[in-house]
C-alpha cells in the first residue's frame, strides 16, 4: 500500500510579526483582516498569518 504525503512547507507568522514583514500599521493590518484582504488562520486561540498571504498581498500591491 503506498502512502500519501502532504508537504507543508508555509510559515506561519503572528500578527505582530505579518505587521513588521508587511511594514505598514496595526490599524492598517486589521482593517486588511476586516475586509478579508489577509486572509488570517485560526488554529485555537491563536491567529496566525501565512507566508503565501504576506507575498500574495506583496505582489498584488507591486503588481509582480
């Protein structure tokens, strides 16, 4: 029988740490979440932030 791997290979940042990444503002970084521009985790309490969505958010505001 063969076996099914998944590869997870995305960081996961805390807010704090998307908001210095993305260097813009607490205020601003919320009302990205808010509007459901970033696209946060909910893993119990915690949320966190992937990487895919710090870049995606990169490149669509780059236009890269």
């Amino acid at each position: 029988m063969g076996e099914t791997t998944a590869e997870f290979d995305d960081h996961l940042y805390t807010i704090p740490e998307a908001i210095e990444a993305l260097r813009i503002g607490s205020s601003h970084f919320y009302k990205l979440m808010q509007t459901q521009v970033i696209r946060p985790l909910r893993l119990g309490s915690r949320t966190l932030i992937p990487r895919r969505e710090i870049s995606r958010l990169i490149r669509e505001a780059t236009g890269r």
